[in-house]
C-alpha cells in the first residue's frame, strides 16, 4: 500500500511528513486509530522531496482553504521537509498552517524552529494540555520529562514574536477548572486560546 504522505480532509490539504514524536499523550489519535479520512497515515518510510512532490502534483492548490501540516507525528521531527514544502506551498499563495506539540527546538537540537518557519508558516497550532509542568508529564510522558512544557511555553512566545498567527489549544475533557487554568497560562505566551474537542478527527493529534 502507498504511504499517504498528502491528503484532502475537509476543505484542507494535508501533509503527512512523519510518524516520529518525542510525546506519547494519552489521547492521541494514533493509540485508536490508523489513520484519518479513509487514509492510512502510518508510514513505511518518510518521503523523498520527490515521492511527496509527485502526490502533490494529483491535488488541485487553489482548491482548499489551507495546507496543514499535521500528524501522524509531530511535523517538527521532519524539519528539512517541513521547510521545503511550506516554502513551495507559500510561493503558490497558499495559507499554510502546522499543528504541533511544540517541542520542535528540542526536537531539532536547539535549532530556532520559530524563526525558521516564519517566512513560510501563516498559523501555528500548539497543544497545551495541561496548566503545569506536572500535569503536562502526566498527559502527554514526554521523553523530555519535565523540560517539555517550558519548551512548549518559549516556542509558543517564539512564534507570537516572529508575528505567526499563533493559538494554543486544550482538549475539552480536562474539567472547567483546569481549562480556565490553561487559559491564563496561553494568556501569558501572547497566543491566542482553543478548546477543542477530543477527537477532533486531524485538527491536533
Ligand atoms: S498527540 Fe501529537 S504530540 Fe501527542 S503523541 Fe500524538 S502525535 Fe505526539
């Protein structure tokens, strides 16, 4: 079966650039699962430029409202490529957006991801998940233990700086409290504050 590395999910377009991720949240859709929309997102191997490239080409651009870059994984882990598609994406006028956990400068060694994706990512996406370091651990095991969620944090103040259109989402099972806890802490980062659903089919996972 062919890895699905771009596929339609409602007016969007989406890309499918790894199935590598530093997290394990309890809620991600992978642990239910295969994939989205008729497509099965877990992949044999991560695209070369051309293999994503020649995907591409069956796709109409000006057909959808954005290009996502999404999961199975966390699009960060494929940096090069995320860059190079964004890059082509914005040249043909498209609005782009990456939905991320946020770790990508600890992801890519401490490389400034925010910077980077700037000049070719119009929003950026990031769960939060939890208010505090302890409850973040406990929801998503980071392999980065408790370094995550600061990081999460900076990355997340990073893009609000660089000027991307930068929101920050929980899921809508965590309880009013811990959700209005959340949103004080979004406030302090300058991003903008989503509850979303839990299986929100492809917005986050
Ligand atoms: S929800 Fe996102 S960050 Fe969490 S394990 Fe799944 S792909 Fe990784």
């Amino acid at each position: 079966m062919e890895n699905v590395y771009v596929y339609e999910f409602g007016d969007s377009l989406y890309f499918n650039l790894t199935n590598r991720c530093p997290n394990n949240c309890e809620f991600c859709l992978r642990h239910f699962k295969e994939g989205v929309s008729g497509n099965r997102l877990w992949l044999t191997k991560e695209p070369a430029l051309d293999e994503l490239m020649n995907q591409l080409s069956k796709f109409t651009l000006s057909k959808y409202k954005e290009a996502v870059f999404c999961g199975f994984g966390e699009p960060t882990c494929n940096l090069e490529m995320l860059l190079k598609i964004a890059a082509y994406l914005k040249e043909k006028g498209c609005k782009t957006r990456l939905n991320t956990n946020g770790l990508g400068n600890l992801v890519n060694d401490g490389k400034d991801v925010a910077k980077l994706i700037a000049p070719y990512i119009d929003c950026v996406s990031i769960s939060l998940n939890a208010s505090t370091v302890e409850g973040y651990d406990k929801i998503c095991h980071s392999r980065f233990g408790a370094g995550a969620f600061e990081a999460m944090l900076q990355f997340t103040r990073d893009c609000v700086a660089a000027g991307i259109d930068t929101t920050m989402s929980v899921v809508d099972v965590i309880g009013r409290e811990e959700i209005e806890k959340c949103e004080k802490v979004v406030k302090s980062t300058g991003a903008k504050f989503r509850v979303r659903e839990i299986i929100d089919e492809n917005t986050e996972y």
